[in-house]
C-alpha cells in the first residue's frame, strides 16, 4: 500500500481558517489543541501540519513507542503509551505536535482516519476553498498538479 500524505500548496492559501474549522469540528475539538492552524507572516500564510513523515523525528524522540506508523504511512499516537513528557513537542521540525493539556498526552493530525476509513477525504482538504490541500499518495498528488499545468 502506498503511503498517504498530506500537502499544502503554501502559494495558495488565503488565510480563511477552514481548515482549522473543519478539523475542530471533525475532532470535537473546542479548546486546547490545534491539529493544523494557520500562521501569518507578513503577505503569507502559512499552513502548520503533520508532514506524516516518512521517518518521524516525534517518533524517535518518543521514551515510550506511544508513536507509531500504520501500513499507510500515517503517524498516529496511541494516547495510552503517551506519558506526555513533550520530547516529541520538541523534537517536530514543523511545529505540528500539539499538548493536549486536559488529557496530559501529545496530540496530532491523524488524517482524519476515521473518514479515510470511510473512504472520504480528511476534513480539512474538504473544507479548504482554494483547494490548497491536497492528500493521497504522493503519486496522485503529483499526478493531479501535473493535469492542472497541462
């Protein structure tokens, strides 16, 4: 299976917050935690959320395997191992990690699996207006930018 990744065409992010929206509406999320949020700086916005990395320096940095890959290449948490002393916090090169203060564990993107499960697409891809989010192998990704060019 190949694995699934999420990308953000940065040029193309207007600053709106569905994504964040629809990703605290998604996760029941009210305070606390921000699975992916959007930063200004200066004319930009920039979009902060797991890369899903191939090779997760949370996961490395993780004392107790609470981290973990799935066959899809999703990073997941398993919130039962995590005994929420932040070194993946610190160790995320993205700033994607969150601290969910009520619960006393790491938090991050998922990819929203449970609609992936259902074959839907993670809801802050759906919600995004410009389309700058972009998900699936990195095989279709591409292959979807390249038809926008031709």
């Amino acid at each position: 299976m190949e694995r699934i990744s999420l990308v953000v065409m940065r040029r193309d992010c207007m600053g709106c917050h569905a994504c964040e929206v629809a990703c605290r509406q998604e996760h029941g999320l009210s305070a606390g935690p921000t699975l992916i949020r959007v930063l200004e700086r200066g004319p930009l916005y920039v979009p902060i959320y797991c890369h899903h990395c191939a090779k997760p320096p949370c996961k490395e940095a993780c004392p107790t395997g609470a981290i973990w890959i799935d066959d899809r290449g999703i990073v997941l948490i398993d919130e039962a191992e995590c005994i929420g002393c932040k070194a993946c916090l610190e160790a995320c090169p993205f700033g994607a990690m969150q601290f969910d203060e009520a619960k006393g564990v790491a938090s991050k993107c998922d990819l929203c699996l449970g609609r992936l499960t259902r074959g839907e697409e993670p809801a802050c891809s759906r919600a995004c207006p410009t389309r700058c989010i972009l998900w699936g192998s990195m095989r279709e990704i591409l292959s979807r930018k390249e038809a926008e060019v031709s």
